[in-house]
C-alpha cells in the first residue's frame, strides 16, 4: 500500500516533468521564430546574477502589460486587445509562460490565454492550452468559461487551420494534454465524462486513444470515484482486443491504475491480458516500431504482468474447474506455458539494453510465480527457485 502511495504520488510529477519538457521544445521551436523571445530567453541566460534576472524579467512584464493594455483604453468583451496581431499575442504569451517556469509569479494575461484558446488556428490554440496548463489552476475563476471550448475541441475533432496544416484530431490531443496536467477538483469531475467517450469512441484515432487512456488515468489518481469498475471493465476489455501496440500500452497502464484500486472488479479481464501477452511471448506478433532490440514490446508486457500479480489466486484449481466446465479455462494452461517460455529461454545478451529489457520481464514473471505460492505449478516454482539461487 506504501509502494502504491508512492507511486500514485510521484506520477503526476513524472507527467508534469515530461509536459514541462514538451514545452521546452515548443519555446525553442518558437524562440526560432520569434527574434523577440530569442532575445529575451538570451537575455536571461546571460544575467549575472539573480538580481540583473529579475530586473530583465521585471521591465518584461511592464512591457507585456503595456502591450495587453489597447491605446484607446477599450478592451474587448472578453477582456482581452483586440489590436494585437497573432504573432505578437502568441509571443507574449510564451513569454509569460518562461517566465512562469522561471519561478516568478505570473498572475496576468489570462484574456489573451482565451483567446488563443479559442482560435481555430493550431499554432495559437497550442500555444493557449499550454499557457492553460501551466498559468492557471481547476478552481480559477475563469476556467468556467474554459471548460465548454474543451468540452468541444474533446467531442468534435476538427482540422485546425494555418499555413501548416494539423491533423484532425490536433485539437483533441491539445486538450486531453491540459486536462491532464490542470489540477482541481471541480474540473476533473465535470470532464472525465467527455474524456471517457474520448476513449471509447470508435471515431477517436489510436493517438487520441493513446492519450485519452493516460488522460483518465490522471484523473483517477485525483479522484478515484470518478470511474464505476463494473461499468468500465465492459469498456476496458474493447480496448484490449485493439491491433494497436500503443493503444493496448497505454490502456494497460489504464486498467493497472485501475485494477490497484479494486482488483475484483476487473478479475474478468485476465484472459485478455493473457492472450496479449501469448501473442507477444509465444507468436512474437508486433509490429517492427514496438520491436525492441528484437523483444516484443518489453514495456508492455512488464505491464502485463504486473496486472497479473494483482490476482494471486488466478490459478486456483477449483476456480479453473469451473472454467473448464464452461470452456473458458484455456487461459490458465496459455499462461502457464508463457511463463515457462519466459524462464527458460531469458539469457543473457552481447547488448546491454536487450538484455536489460529481457531480465525485466523474467524478474515480473518471476514475481508473478512468487504471488502464486503454492498454487502455481510446480515446474515454475522450481524454474524460478533455481534463477533465484
């Protein structure tokens, strides 16, 4: 349970710590861009000291303010300048955005953060759902007004315009990525609705899936009540039987973060996870991009595995009678011969990353004949006792 915790705490410093790194390539993609953020960002690589910093940062955000601030005085419904252009907008914007994640407080700009929001233009929508992410928390006050743009770019993919031409399901990406990462309460509980038939939809793209499936799994972490398992296992397993290697990842870490939380509700879906897995191990069906060093997707079945350890008692006897009767205990005898295949054909390689990929799935499967004890084979006990010394 403390292991749980800990993990359950550390994952959303680990999704905020690869979203502040996806940002970074955006502003040194943008700072190509735009001369006038290249300079500012070089500016404050150059500093002296602390002191020099925060002057630069202090004279940029009197200069930015200026700039949202229109000549005439007259702003526009939504509180924003209707005069700047799009570049300068998005420019600023990412500015307050480095400066942000320079530590200082940035508590202005957030009409300007709407209206890049609400663009049909891709590059200033991306740009307005990573300023959402980082400037703004769930229970701001101004997040009431966010919610039905998210809402739509969630259920109704559209091509985003500009020079460059996004995909179709850009929009829905941009926003699932802010849900993710935005916190509060209120937010999570009025969008995992949207996100869930994001996921389950058979019109969401296996990207939009992919993304969906981690974007849930977030939620969860937040607030648990938010998903019904007996409701949801149905849906899970639809998600099981897709071709899609990334799909099927990322929605195993789904029903992992799951099924931690109430493993009896989702016992039904082991003989999914077991035909996945026998189509990796046994067939070694994967596609050539989820090939690792000639391993079938090693991080896929490490998840597998560690799913299969939530249910020490998959292979009762009794419980296997029963299926048999009923002709669906063809499971436990494919899984067995999985593990066997996994203890005696690990060995070690010339290559250091496949031999590390292969030993982690011996160790989870050997952690899986450990859960079993005594009601597991024989045969594997003493396969794993002899690996183990």
């Amino acid at each position: 349970e403390d292991q749980s915790a800990a993990k359950a705490e550390r994952a959303p410093i680990q999704a905020r710590a690869v979203f502040v790194a996806q940002l970074l390539l955006n502003l040194t993609t943008m700072s190509t861009q735009a001369r006038g953020l290249q300079n500012f960002i070089s500016d404050l690589r150059n500093a002296k000291g602390k002191e020099d910093e925060k002057k630069r940062v202090d004279k940029e955000l009197a200069n930015i303010r200026k700039n949202f601030t229109p000549k005439g005085g007259k702003l526009a419904e939504d509180g924003s300048n209707p005069n700047l252009t799009s570049y300068s907008r998005k420019k600023y914007v990412w500015k307050l955005v480095y400066i942000h994640i320079l530590g200082y407080d940035v508590d202005f700009g957030h009409a300007e953060v709407m209206v890049l929001l609400r663009s049909s233009n891709y590059s200033e929508k991306n740009v307005g759902y990573t300023a959402l992410s980082l400037l703004m928390k769930g229970d701001d006050p101004v997040m009431s007004s966010v919610r039905s743009t998210m809402v739509k770019d969630l259920t109704v993919p559209t091509p985003a315009g500009g020079k460059k031409s996004a995909p179709t399901d850009a929009a829905q990406c941009l926003a699932l990525c802010a849900t993710a990462n935005i916190s509060g309460l209120e937010l999570i509980q009025s969008l995992h609705t949207e996100v869930l038939q994001t996921l389950v939809a058979k019109s969401s793209s296996a990207h939009v899936k992919k993304k969906a499936a981690l974007c849930l799994l977030r939620l969860v972490r937040t607030s648990a009540k938010v998903i019904s398992g007996r409701e949801f296992a149905p849906q899970v397993a639809q998600l099981l039987q897709d071709r899609h290697l990334g799909v099927l990842t990322s929605s195993m870490s789904l029903l992992y973060g799951l099924a931690s939380q109430a493993p009896n509700e989702y016992e039904s879906l082991i003989p999914y996870a077991v035909h996945i897995l026998g189509m990796l191990v046994l067939k070694k069906a994967c596609a050539r991009e989820y090939l690792y060093y000639r391993t079938p997707s090693p991080w896929l079945q490490i998840k597998l595995l560690k799913f299969l350890q939530l249910y020490p008692h998959a292979l009762n006897t009794d419980k296997e009678e029963k299926k048999d009767a009923n002709g669906g205990g063809t499971h436990v005898s494919q899984l067995t011969s999985i593990i066997s295949k996994i203890l005696t054909e690990t060995d070690v390689s010339d290559s250091i990353n496949k031999s590390n990929a292969d030993h982690a799935i011996l160790f989870e499967a050997v952690n899986l004949i450990v859960c079993w004890g005594s009601s597991g084979p024989a045969q594997l006990r003493d396969g794993a006792m002899k690996l183990l010394g």
